[in-house]
C-alpha cells in the first residue's frame, strides 16, 4: 500500500500555483512521521511547521526538517512530486465554466493521474490525504475519475486510488514537509526572492533546498530521482 501527503502553494493572486506531494510505502509513514518529529523535538518546536512562519527562529529546525527529508529520499523512503501551473494563462471562463475551483481539480487530476497514479498505482492501492481546504467537489466523486483516467491514459485497471480524504496539516509531519518544499518552489519560481522586503530566512532556506537538488533556483523542470517538478504546458490550441 501507498500513502500520498497532498498540498498546493500560491493558488491565489500569485503567477505561478504549485501543487505537490510526498509519497511513501504505507509500512513507512510512521517511520518518516516519527523521524519528522524527533527533528521538531530536538528544537522545541510544537507549534505546525509552514513556509510562512519561516524566521530566524524557526530556521535551524526547518533546515533539519529539510535533511532529514533528503536523507529518506535516498534511501528512497519518500519521494516528491509537484505540477507548477502559470496562472496568467489559465482561462476560467472559457474551460471551468468561470469556476477557479473546477481548474484547480483539473491540474490536481493531472498531478495524480501522471505523476502518482502512473508511477505507485502498480505498487498497491494509494491512500491520498489532501490538506484541508474547502471544497464543493467530493472526494469519491474525484477518486471515480482519477480512476477512470489512469486506466484510459495508462491502462491501469486496479483502481489504483483506493481512499481519499482530508487530512489536518496540524497532526502531519510529511504534510508540513510537504507545505516547506513546496513553499520554496513557488517563492522561486514567482521570483519572491527578489522582492524589496524579501525575508532574508526564507532565502536561505529555498536555496538550501536548491543545493540539496543541485541547481541554482527551484522552478523549472527537474527529475533528479527521488524528486521531480514537472511545469504543466497548457494547450493554447483550444
């Protein structure tokens, strides 16, 4: 079995959304969540871990957080995925019937579908956890289509997404993970780093996730195994 820790950052009045997850063996989640808190404990940190509450105190913990992930990761405990979106291209009016919600379930299909589905779905049946956001769509009625598209795009035909639900960030280590690496993606790639009133902590933590990936900015197209960042392409000829 496979359990899949979803988030997004930026969705709203930013240029670029990213959307992403971490995953891992169902066997292994309370390793990693363990692993993940003795790193909070070690700094006395109680409080939920977010990329907005990055500061001067929260770094040293944060940055160990960040390790930590990549020491899993090597040894392939946990895995990254993440779709970015350019927001200055989406129509909504055109293709979402004017509702931002139903593009935001389209690029989450995406993500799933291609980046978890296609790859874990033969492993075992996914347990995906969503963070908490509000939401008109049902999630059985999302996990019907997630299903239905794997087995139409890649002939998966076990209903790979066996459960969805949501899960509180608060209570979930890989989650706030999760919220750091996507936060720095989108504080990259929306160019927040070069902002007058730029926090100089959250510079320092986006560019030790970069040297950890080995490049000089998050953003663009990156499959460094276990880690990927896939910038979704709109069809214009629609």
């Amino acid at each position: 079995m496979i359990d899949l820790y979803v988030d997004e950052s930026c969705q709203n009045g930013h240029h670029y959304m990213v959307i992403g997850g971490i995953v891992t063996r169902t066997q292994n989640s309370a390793l990693v969540k363990e692993l993940l808190n003795r790193v909070k404990r070690q700094y006395s940190i109680g409080a939920e871990v977010k990329w907005v509450k990055v500061s001067e105190y929260s770094l040293p913990c944060y940055t160990k957080l960040i390790d930590m992930f990549f020491i899993l990761s090597s040894i392939r405990k946990v895995y990254f995925h993440c779709l970015v979106v350019d927001c200055h291209q989406l129509q909504h009016a055109k293709f979402n019937r004017g509702d931002s919600e139903v593009g935001f379930s389209k690029f989450l299909y995406q993500l799933l579908v291609h980046k978890f589905g296609r790859t874990y779905g033969p492993l075992g049946p996914i347990y995906t956890y969503l963070d908490n956001r509000a939401t008109r769509q049902s999630l059985e009625e999302l996990r019907t289509i997630l299903n239905s598209g794997i087995a139409k795009r890649w002939n998966i035909h076990s209903t790979p997404f066996r459960h969805l639900s949501f899960e509180d960030s608060k209570n979930n280590t890989i989650l706030q993970t999760n919220d750091l690496i996507l936060g720095a993606i989108a504080y990259h790639k929306n160019h927040h780093d070069a902002a007058p009133s730029v926090g100089a902590y959250k510079k320092k933590l986006a560019e030790h996730i970069a040297d950890k990936l080995n490049v000089p900015r998050l953003g663009d197209n990156l499959y460094v195994p276990p880690v990927s960042i896939w910038n979704f392409r709109l069809d214009k000829r629609k």
